[in-house]
C-alpha cells in the first residue's frame, strides 16, 4: 500500500493505473477510521482493481474551530486498518497541498444545502464540495463510494457530481452501527463512558418512532421524537426532521408518494452526532 503525500505523486500514481486499464474506487475520509469507513473501503476494493482512500481533515467544512481542534485523528492505525483491507494507495496530504491558496470558490447546492445540516452548519457543505472536488480532480476515479450515514451530503455529492459534470459513480454504502445501535462515528471517541451509555438512545428513539407512524401525524411524531430525546439527561436535540429523501424537503403527510427520512442532530455533551433513519 502506497502512502502518496502530494498531488504530484497521486497524478502519477493514477496515470499508472489508467495506463493499465484499472478502474479506481475511491473512498474520501477524514480519518479516524472504524468500521463504517471500511465498509465502504470493501466495497470499494471488491468492485474495482485499485482502491484510493484519502484521509484529510478538511478545515473549511469546519464551521467551529474547536471542532477542528478537537476532531480526532490516528493515522497510524488508519494504515494498518486500511493495509488489512488490501487497499491500493492512500492519499494523505497536508493543509497547505490542499489549499496552497485560499478556496473562493462558491458552489450553488440549492435547497438542498440550506435546510437541515445547512441551517445549523452555515458554509459546511460548501467546504465539503471544495474538498471533494479537489480530490476528485486529483485522483480521477471511476467510482466513489459515500455513506449514507451522512445523507444529507451524499445527496449534495450526488447533485454536485451531475451539475459539474464528472464521469464518476456515486455509491452509497448503508450505515454501519454499533451493536446498540449507535451509528458508528470517529466523533463517538470524544463520548465519556456515561454519553457512551445514553448516545444508543437516539437511534432507539428514531426507531420506536418508525414502529409507531400509523398512528400520529408527521408533525406530532416529529414533536414526540424530539421531547422524548430531550427528556434524557445529556442529550439536547439540534433539529429532527421527516424529508423527501430526494429534494430533502419536509413532509408534510405520510400520503406523500415519496421515500421518506427521519434526519436529526443531537448534542450529547458538547459532541454533536448525526443520525438518519428510512420512514
Ligand atoms: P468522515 O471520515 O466522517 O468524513 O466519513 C467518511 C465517509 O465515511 C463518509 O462518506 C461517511 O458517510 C462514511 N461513514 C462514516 N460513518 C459511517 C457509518 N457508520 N456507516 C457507513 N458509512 C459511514
């Protein structure tokens, strides 16, 4: 496995593998790897002759310097973990090979990046799509492989991706969790062995709600899912919303001809941790 640093070196790294008809999966990450980033690794490596994963803390999707500061990273062990999955070639630059100048770019994500993450995350998904652009113009990959563990993203990725015009597949990996439940995060490192305890709630809470959709309306379900939430000790719900997964607009009726999803954010403790479920 080879540990490429600079742009440089990842373009010919990929004119090598183009040369010799492979096709390269892609897996963009932000480190700290667990198993929710190795499935999409598998994926990746089961489906394509060369596997690319970067691993890049990308500093303008941050919109909270303490977030940046405090976000959790372990390259070492992302090496070994991604060694073990027989990936090809990881890409791991710096902040200055990313941005040797200040990204002004703006990309126009519509309603789709206003609502939800959007509205509490100003500038977020914008910063997303600088960075995912730039590594997808500097390893050119033929597919890349996103978790819809962050739905409201792979939906911007996936408009982004048509809108510029990239010949790249975009492929969703479901969402591993822990065996409570728990949807699997690097930002889970930063639960205290008590948050750890209530943090399963979230999901358990989401899906008791799920069960229950026959018999409340969009709105007092909504309403149930967020006080029942707050009504434990530690934990602060963000927002919680029922959406067309499409255009991730509200639903308004369970009689909309749509597929639906319950997205929510949550504090618990100072970690905010985000969560998704198929209505
Ligand atoms: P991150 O390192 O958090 O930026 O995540 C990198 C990629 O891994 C993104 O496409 C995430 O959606 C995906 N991912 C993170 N956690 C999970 C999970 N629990 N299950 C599936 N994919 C995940």
């Amino acid at each position: 496995m080879q540990i490429i640093k600079s742009k440089k070196e990842m373009y010919s790294f990929v004119e090598n593998q183009k040369r010799e008809n492979r096709t390269i999966g892609f897996v963009p990450t932000m480190g700290a790897l667990h198993e929710g980033h190795l499935a999409l690794v598998r994926e990746s490596v089961q489906n394509n002759s060369c596997t690319v994963v970067s691993i890049f803390v990308n500093p303008t999707q941050f919109n909270n310097k303490e977030d940046l500061r405090m976000y959790p990273r372990n390259e070492q062990a992302d090496f070994e973990k991604l060694r073990a999955e027989r990936c090809d070639a990881v890409f791991f630059p710096d902040v200055e090979e990313m941005y040797p100048e200040p990204d002004e770019r703006v990309f126009d994500l519509g309603s789709l990046a206003t609502v939800m993450e959007g509205e509490f995350r100003p500038g977020h998904f914008n910063g997303v799509v600088q960075i995912v652009t730039k590594l997808f113009d500097t390893v050119k990959p033929n597919r890349a492989y996103f978790g819809k563990k962050d739905f409201q993203q792979l939906a911007i990725i996936q408009h982004i991706t048509k809108q510029l015009n990239y010949n790249i597949d975009i492929v969703p990996v479901p969402t591993v969790r822990e065996k409570d439940g728990l949807a699997k995060s690097s930002r889970n490192e930063l639960l205290t062995a008590e948050q750890r305890k209530i943090a399963p709630k979230i999901f358990e809470i989401m899906s008791a709600a799920v069960s229950e959709k026959e018999k409340y309306s969009v709105q007092e379900l909504k309403n149930k899912v967020v006080s029942k939430i707050n009504a434990i000790d530690g934990l602060r719900t963000e927002y919680f919303d029922i959406v067309n997964s499409q255009t991730l607009m509200s639903v308004n009726s369970w009689d909309e001809k749509c597929e639906k999803i319950g997205c929510i954010a949550v504090y618990c403790g100072k970690v905010r941790l985000i969560d998704n479920i198929l209505f």
